[in-house]
C-alpha cells in the first residue's frame, strides 16, 4: 500500500508553503531520517524529513510550486514489496477525513495544539494512515510510534515506554513536552510495567491556566494592621490591564546600544542660550536631552520607514509620519502617554513646549482622549532618577518603546586611545510580529546616529 507524503505544517500558523526543491528523486530509496525536500514559509527554508522507509514512487507537486496547502498531497512512498511503477497519485490519496500523513520538520517547529487521536482501525487499501502504513517497533499493540529523537531520548533515560504516551506535535508526533508531562502526572508506564499497560494512553490532563491571587490569599501573608489599603482607581486598573495583556500578546525582544552624548549637550546648551527672554527674563523655551530623544526618534523612524508600523490581524499599517508617545509619571502612582503628533515635523524647541504643557496638564488630569490616544512608538526615560538602563514595555498599538538611561562618563576607546566620553544607554523594545530584529537594529541604529550627530535634527 503506497504512504502518502503531505505537505507539513511547519508551525501551528502556517496554512500554505513553497515547495522550493524535492532532494530525492523518483526512484529513489528513501530510509526514516532522509531529507527528502526544502520547504519554504515566510520566515525561513527548512528541511523535511522522512518517517518511513521505501522507493520515491511518484512526485505529485515539482519543485518550485508554490503556495501548496498544508496537507496536501505532494508525494507517494512505494512500501515493501510494491512495485513503484504501479503507484499512482489516484490511488494514493487521501480521504476527506483521514488522518493527515506528514513529514516530521528539521528543526522541530513548535508544537501546535493537542488534538484528539484518531483511534486505530483498519483503513481502506487506497489510504495511507500512519497506524496502518508504519511497521511495528514494539509500540502499543504492535503500532509505529512517531516521536521526536529528543523525545525518545528522554523516554529512555526516564524508563518510560514512549508508546503509552499520547503526542500533541504534528499530527500526533510525541515531543519532548509530551513525555516530559506524562513524567510528571503518570500518564506513561515506566519500566517493565508497560508491556501489560493499555493499548491507549490517555492524554495527560492539561494544567490549569495559572490565575492570580485574589485578594484574601494575598492579605493571608500579611499580618493584619500592618498595612494601609489604597484602593485601584481607574486609570492604574487600566495600566495593569494594558501592561499585562501587552506581555501576554505582545511578543517582545530588545536592543540595546550605548550613545556619545558630548556633542549633544553642547548642542543642547547653545540652542537654550539662543531662547530669547520675555521682560521677568523667562526664556521662551528650555529644550531637555529627553525632547531630544524624541526629535531623534521621529527621524529615526522616517529613515526606516518600515519600522514605522502598526501591527493588525489583517495587515501592516505604515504611517506616514512618527507621533511619539512619551512616558509622564502622575503624581502618586501610575502614568500616562502623551503625543507628540508629526514629531519629525517640530523642531527641538516646539517639541519642548508642547511637552512642558502636556506634562503639566497630565499631572492634573485634564489631558484630551486624543492627546494620548493611538502613536506609533513611545520614549521612557528613566535617566533623570539615576537609572543606567532598562527594558520599557510596549504600550499597544505601538510597535516599538525606547527606553533611556542616564548619561555618564564612562572609559571609550577612540583611535586606539584611551578617553571619557559621556555615554547614554537606550534599549529598543520591539513587536516581533510587525519588527524584526535586523530591522530594529537599523532603527536604533539610526538614533544612534542622529544622537551623536546631533546638528542633523536642526536641518
């Protein structure tokens, strides 16, 4: 009976792949590890493997053809004893309904959710499920057992039989999470005990999702009198619930470089010794390292235009100017996120002006919805209070947070010699779903650029 070879998911999202090029010919003997083909998907070309063992008897999709459904057929297996000239794609489909046959990913990608086992049972000549099509190997009740080679590793060093273990990889393969969780909640026979196990293994009961304490577990570790309770107001509800979803949704990674700062506090200081003065001698404006921070941002993002971005289900969007978020501490507790709109557009003064404002109207809550709401990136600076460096979380929709640390004089090397240079360190959080890493390298790259040549933002 021919074995099916599908196209396989090579992670838990992907629907459609390309198959970029068959490494087995027709004719070919294929053994259990073989790569036989390279598939490619949005982010990568990766090998597959083969699970069972017979003659490449027919290649249904060329090389080269893209956009193949997952578990669509692309390949038939002569078995033993078949004749591979008699194999044909017709006779070696699958039914609707039957369980997929697919390819085992190198490198694993990551598992996709559990999904009920398709019980054992004699399947029709023209299928090719993995219960009937695979040889035993002294698995349950003499059945195939698909596995991971890490999976089966830690199985035998832990004397667990693998074959009573229910897997929740592609299309039932065991994976390392898989033994590891019948390890710990006894959902495997170990040792000689699994012979005279069961046939079938019940799926090891999924953990509950963890919850927070409530408020009485929490009071229980303390002793009564000893605390004063200041009950949540709305906005640091709201800032737990933004923050912790952010975590949770967010897939967030970091950057972080250090900037020569000389150049731009001399800068700084020349630009406030030119505010002109009103008659009590009040300047007309006071410009901060941190609206400098903000200027250097919005440019930053109009030279890596991509990385301006917003990130939803059904697509990218790519905003045609940088509004700035910037992080303002409220007085007791919690912040707030003012904007700085067309950022790019202001100049350093404007900027600090319209931060000065919004600094103090945010510290006495009289802030409009629309002077904080929406942005494409935000500026957290912790400087001020002594802070070196820091990871900010991202603030939905925003794709990207910089954080700022205060500036120092540190030991630089320059021309082979040995100097102090003042030196600021910022860690670029980013949205793995709308920035990838070299891209965030470019973006802080290009702060760092304009930090250190400052005389760029005023031109």
């Amino acid at each position: 009976m021919p074995i099916n070879i599908l196209m396989p998911a090579l992670s838990p999202t992907m629907e459609k792949g390309n198959l970029a090029k068959w490494l087995k010919k027709e004719g070919d003997t294929v053994k259990s590890g073989d790569v036989i083909a390279e598939i490619e998907t949005d982010k990568a070309t990766m090998e597959v493997e083969a699970i069972d063992e017979g003659v490449l008897a027919k290649i249904v999709v060329p090389e080269g053809t893209a956009d193949v459904p997952v578990n669509q057929l692309i390949a038939l297996i002569a078995g033993e004893g078949e004749d591979p000239k008699s194999v044909s794609a017709a006779g070696g489909a699958a039914p609707a309904g039957a369980p997929a046959k697919a390819e085992a990913p190198k490198p694993s990608p990551a598992p996709a959710a559990p999904s009920e086992p398709a019980p054992a049972q004699q399947q029709p000549a023209t299928t090719a499920a993995p219960q009937s099509a695979a040889k035993p190997n002294g698995g349950a009740q003499g059945q195939r057992i698909f596995a991971s080679p890490l999976a089966r590793r830690i199985a035998k060093e832990a004397g667990v039989e693998i074959g009573m273990i229910q897997g929740s990889g592609p299309h039932g393969r065991v994976i390392e999470r898989d033994v590891r969780a019948a390890m710990a909640g006894g959902g495997a026979k170990a040792g000689p005990a699994a012979a005279a196990a069961p046939a079938t293994a019940t799926a090891p009961a999924k953990p509950p999702a963890p919850t927070a304490p409530s408020d009485a577990q929490v009071k229980a570790l303390f002793e009564p009198g000893s605390y004063e309770e200041i009950p949540h107001d709305n906005m640091r509800r709201t800032i737990a619930r933004r923050l912790t979803e952010a975590r949770q949704t967010v897939p967030q990674f970091y950057l972080t470089m250090d900037c020569e700062i000389d150049a731009l506090l001399k800068l700084r200081e020349q630009v406030n010794a030119a505010a002109p003065k009103d008659k009590d001698g009040k300047p007309a404006w006071k410009v901060s390292v941190n609206d400098m921070a903000i200027k250097a941002l919005a440019m930053a993002l109009m030279r890596v235009p991509d990385a301006n971005v917003t990130w939803t289900e059904g697509a990218m969007l790519r905003h045609k100017h940088a509004d700035v978020g910037v992080a303002v501490a409220l007085p007791g507790n919690g912040l707030i996120t003012p904007i700085i709109r067309a950022a790019e557009t202001k100049t350093l003064s404007v900027i600090a002006n319209q931060m000065k404002d919004f600094a103090a109207r945010a510290k006495s809550r009289k802030l409009k919805p629309e002077e904080y709401q929406g942005g494409t990136t935000a500026v957290s600076n912790l400087g001020m209070f002594g802070i070196k460096d820091f990871t900010a979380v991202i603030n939905p929709p925003h794709s990207t947070i910089l954080a700022v640390g205060g500036g120092e004089q540190r030991p630089v090397v320059k021309g082979g010699q040995l100097a102090v240079a003042t030196v600021m360190s910022v860690t670029l959080s980013c949205d793995h779903r709308a920035v990838d890493g070299a891209l965030g390298a470019q973006l802080i790259g290009a702060f760092k650029e304009l930090i250190e040549n400052p005389m760029g933002m005023l031109v």
